[in-house]
C-alpha cells in the first residue's frame, strides 16, 4: 500500500520550512512534498495521487483559491485546505467551492495533526471511486453555520452560559422565530408555550439546542436548499431523532451515549444536500461531511451504518440505536432510500 500523500504549496519558504520540520518529526509515514511554485505544484500533480493538499490564499503566481479550483479537477479524491490570514476568515465564505477547510494562519501544530487524522479516517470510508470523486468535486459544500460555529464556541468554555446561547440566536430572528416555533411544537410536548428564547434553551439543553441550530441554518435557513427539500430533510431528522431518544430511554442507555445518538439521527440525512435527490449513499455522504466538520467519531460511524441490514454484535451503542430507529421509521433500508430520494 502507497504512503498517504500531502501537498503543500506556499510561497513563503519560512512556512514551508516550519511544516516540514514538524511533520518530518511527527509523521514520518506520510509522503510529503512542499512547492513555492503553484504552477510546478499542478504539473507534479498527476504523479503524486495526494490524500490531502494545502495551499496559501495569497501568493504570487497563482491565488489559492484558483490553484484549488484546478486541483479539484485534478485530484478530485484530495482533501483541498486553504491557509488564510484573513483576520475575518472572509476566504471561507469565497473558497467553499474550492476548499473543503479553511485554516487560519498562523496555526498550531495541534491543527495539522487533526487535518492528518480526519484524512486517514475520510480516506478509511468506504466510498466507491465514482461517490468519492463526485463528493470532491461538488462545486459547493454546505458549511458550518455562523451561529452554530459561535455557540460551539461558548460550549468550549469550562462553563457555558446559556443567556450567551440565548443571545446569539436573538440576533437572529429569522433563526429566532424558528426556534421558538420548534420548541413549542407537539414535537418537543412541553406542556407550556414560551416566547422567551432563554427559556427555550434551558427546556431543550445545550446540546439539543446547538445542534437544532445547525439544522435549520441548513435545512431551512439556507437559500441553495429548496424549501420542500429543506423542509422535508428537517421533518425527516426530528422524527427521527423522536425513535431515537425513545429506543435510548427504553434501554437505559447513559446521557452521553442517548446525545449521541440524539445528533446523530438529526444529522443522519445531511448528505442529502450533496447527493440531492440522487441519493443511494446518503449515509457515506453525510458521514463524509461530517468528517470534515470534525464531528465526534461515535457519530460519524452511527450515520455511516444506519442503513446496514446488519451490525457486528461489537458495534457502538449508539450505531445500535440509529440502526434500530431508522429501521423503525422507514420499515426497510431500501424505504429509507426512497424516503430520502422524493
């Protein structure tokens, strides 16, 4: 088997120098080749087959951006990042057709490490040569929402604040109204309505809330979706999601593994937005996106597996469950491919 391959393209030799004295200590497995040259970088393309290529946003020869576009094209099985020092990371919104990361400069090493891992594992999916190819040459990926990436920050901190929760979202009202109108939906079946977003979070959790915002920044809140689609998707994942934390409190399951399963049944059917109505490998697309995104193994491998007629007897708690639900809400796998293809 051939090393895992990684292209680095800067013009700045300082930054070139610095990346390979650290990964020449720390990854000596991987086959890494560094390029001043955009240009000399595209021609070696073709004999290099990398697993992951990083390119500067400025530089001389050639944009990052446009040197990403071709390598799209070139290689479309490589994981493309863009190293920007835009303070406003204005490159991400720009790059999303070209780029599947955006890191910022300068970084720490910590941040290439995650980069080589999220590689190996997306490398590791087993998606045909065709879907990984497609999925690589999507001309736009979703991303994160801004306000989700804003409340992932205030989760990171050794003691969130919910009123900062609330907060973020009431800048929002379009998110705002629809929150509000989720939470006091049959769905959640409290037993009282609220105006009060800061009460809305403290009902559902940090954790539900945050990931409720990422779905309907997506599903309903995103103008490249269509509305039925969006709307479908969403209705999709929160009944699921309903199977899901029925079956956890059935079994007795921790909090941690019944999150879990919890976001993995409101994210399951995320790859639609890639594969469109085209959808017979929804589940390796959205584990595929949400590998990029950094989301917690346990859940990667739940969505991955949710459609598997069978499970190894060893598999996560919370693959079992998402497995079982999906089952439950769609009858067979082949009625969940068509749930998700209308």
């Amino acid at each position: 088997m051939n090393a895992p391959c990684i292209v680095f393209v800067d013009n700045e030799p300082g930054v070139l120098n610095a990346l390979r004295r650290l990964l020449r200590l720390s990854h000596r497995d991987w086959d890494m080749h560094f390029f001043s040259s955009p240009v000399q970088a595209l021609d070696q393309l073709d004999s290099l087959t990398p697993w992951v290529v990083v390119a500067d946003r400025h530089m001389s020869e050639m944009d990052g951006i446009e040197l990403l576009g071709h390598v799209a094209d070139t290689a479309p099985e490589a994981i493309r990042v863009l190293l920007s020092g835009d303070a406003q990371m204005e490159s991400a919104i720009r790059a999303t057709a070209a780029a599947h990361l955006v890191i910022r400069k300068p970084f720490e090493r910590e941040v290439i490490d995650d980069l080589l891992t999220r590689a190996r594992v997306l490398h590791q999916l087993p998606l045909s040569g065709t879907l990984r190819s497609r999925l690589g040459q999507q001309e736009s990926l979703p991303v994160l929402p801004e306000v989700y990436q804003q409340i992932t920050h205030v989760l990171e901190q050794q003691e969130p604040d919910v009123a900062e929760v609330a907060e973020l979202i009431r800048h929002d009202q379009v998110l705002l109204s629809r929150v509000l109108q989720l939470v006091n939906s049959p769905f959640f079946g409290f037993n009282s309505r609220t105006h009060d977003v800061e009460v809305a979070v403290m009902r559902l959790g940090l954790q539900t809330i945050h990931n409720l915002v990422l779905i309907i920044e997506l599903y309903q809140h995103n103008s490249t979706v269509p509305r039925a689609l969006g709307d479908r998707l969403m209705r999709d994942a929160l009944l699921l999601a309903e199977h899901v934390g029925t079956l956890a409190d059935s079994r007795g399951v921790s909090r941690n593994i019944r999150n879990l399963a919890v976001v993995s049944a409101l994210l399951h059917n995320i790859g639609v937005l890639l594969l469109g109505a085209d959808s017979q490998e929804y589940n390796l697309a959205s584990a595929y996106l949400l590998e990029l995104w950094g989301f917690e193994s346990e859940v990667i491998e739940a969505i991955q597996h949710q459609l598997d007629p069978d499970l190894p007897s060893d598999c996560e708690p919370a693959t079992e469950i998402l497995n079982a639900a999906v089952k439950l809400q769609y009858g067979t796998l082949n009625d969940a491919v068509e749930a998700n293809s209308d």
